[in-house]
C-alpha cells in the first residue's frame, strides 16, 4: 500500500500507573461518553476532520458514521452538509436514541454477521473513536472487510482513534493510567473532566495498515493532530489513518 503522505511524527513517553476495572462498566461509559459534547483533549480528534475532508477530497454524499453512539460524531459529521448521512452502532439502545433524537439522519444496528452495512454503498464511512473497543485483530479485520466492500470505488474509510501516548502522556482532560507495550494489548486512561477510568484495545497505526492492505485498501495517509497546551502540543493523542478504496 502506498502512503500519500504523514505529518507530525514524535516521540513516545511513558508514564504508568497501575488500575483495573470491569470491561462491561468501561463499555457502558464509552456509550455514556458520546452523549458528552466535544471538549477538551477529545476535540483534538475532531479538530482536523475539515482538512482531511479537503485534503483528500472526500466525497460525503453517502457518509456513514460507523459506532455513531449518541451521534456526537454524527452531528460533528452534519455540519459538513453532506448529502445523506447514516449512523450505525452494535449498541441497541444507542441506534434507538439516535432514531428517537436525529431525525435528519438514517440510523441502524452493526450485526455482527453480516458482510456489508445496510444502506451500502457509501462513498465515506467514518469510524470516530470505535476502533479500540474491538478486542482482536480478526475483529479488526472483519470490521475493516465489511468497510471496504460497503464503500464504493474511489471510497474512503477515515479511523480516528486514541494513539499510544493517549495512556501515557498527561493531557488537559486525559491522563495515561496503564500503557500497551503491542498492538492488541489493553490499555487504560483516566478521563478527569468527567471523572472516568476506561479500558481499551490499543490498535497501532501499523498493524491498521498492515490489516488495511490484506483486505484491499490501497493507499493511505496518516495525520497526529495537535493542540496548543502541554503534552498535546508535542504528543498526539488521536491519529487519523485515511484509506482510499481505488
Ligand atoms: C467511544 S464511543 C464513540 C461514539 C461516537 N463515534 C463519538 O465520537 O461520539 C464508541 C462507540 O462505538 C460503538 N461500537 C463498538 N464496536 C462497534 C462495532 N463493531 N460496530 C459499530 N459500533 C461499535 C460502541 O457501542 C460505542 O457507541
């Protein structure tokens, strides 16, 4: 696969603690979270999506929100105007309280064993801050199987997810708890504006486009956004992998 092209490389560091909670209670607050507004840290992973849009003259008129939650992201996604815009999410009672709440956007379930999203095809699907609730890299791939042959050609998939120095660096609202050592290793953070501990799967940026290649994506660009106070001027907490379907 081919990289277009990748901005702000850094450098990684490490600061541990030790915290452990029950993975049913880090998923529900993960939900919990996307009823939240964006600030803080978090805005980081939002702040770039206007350029990347640009950059890669992204065609939105058929955009999925893939594990939309609360539709945060998906209303982050309606200020771009696209054409049409869904929103899909494993989580029931998320697609119902989308379905109840949004009624400008198309909302539906992500069953598990299904080979495409409903609605398919899309010409973009955006996969906000969802990646690192999955917990292996076969999970991974099938999520990333079903993206590719839902996206028409010359579509794209854009992940946003947390990088490695998100559970290591102190960030305005976020402070690294437990960090992975590899790639599928869980890891752990503290959310101080809401007062949260979760857990996540961390995905590295290389075993995504190692994964991205087997199932067909052909090139790609990769982008650490930045902000303007402590580590989040140095040390991106979000990355943005872009994949083009040709
Ligand atoms: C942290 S929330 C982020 C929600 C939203 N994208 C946002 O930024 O506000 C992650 C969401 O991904 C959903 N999710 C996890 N695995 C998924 C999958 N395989 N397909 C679709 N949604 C998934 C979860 O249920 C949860 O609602």
């Amino acid at each position: 696969m081919t990289l277009l092209y990748e901005v702000n490389i850094f450098k990684v560091s490490f600061t541990r603690k030790k915290e452990e909670k029950n993975d049913k209670i880090y998923r529900r607050r993960n939900c919990y979270i996307s009823k939240k507004i964006v600030t803080n840290t978090c805005s980081i992973a939002f702040k770039d999506i206007d350029k990347i849009i640009k950059n890669n003259s992204v065609n939105l008129t058929r955009t999925l929100d893939l594990g939309c939650g609360f539709w945060r992201s998906t209303s982050y996604l309606q200020k771009f105007n696209p054409g049409q815009i869904f929103g899909s999410d494993i989580d029931e009672k998320s697609v119902d309280y989308c379905r109840k709440n949004n009624k400008d956007c198309t909302f539906f379930l992500n069953t598990p064993d299904s080979l495409q999203y409903e609605y398919n095809p899309f010409s973009a699907i955006f996969s906000i801050l969802m990646l690192f609730h999955l917990e292996t890299a076969d999970e991974v791939k099938k999520e990333m199987k079903k993206c590719f042959f839902s996206l028409a050609n010359k579509g794209h998939l854009i992940i946003i997810t947390r990088t490695k120095e998100l559970y290591t660096a102190n960030y305005t609202s976020s402070r690294g708890v437990k960090a992975p050592i590899n790639s599928g290793d869980r890891a752990t953070m503290y959310l101080s504006d809401i007062n949260l501990v979760v857990e996540d799967t961390y995905w590295s940026e290389q075993q995504l486009i190692d994964i991205a290649t087997e199932v067909g994506f052909e090139s790609y660009t990769l982008e650490y956004p930045l902000a303007e106070k402590f580590d989040e001027t140095i040390l991106p907490p979000f990355l943005i992998l872009t994949l083009l379907k040709r």
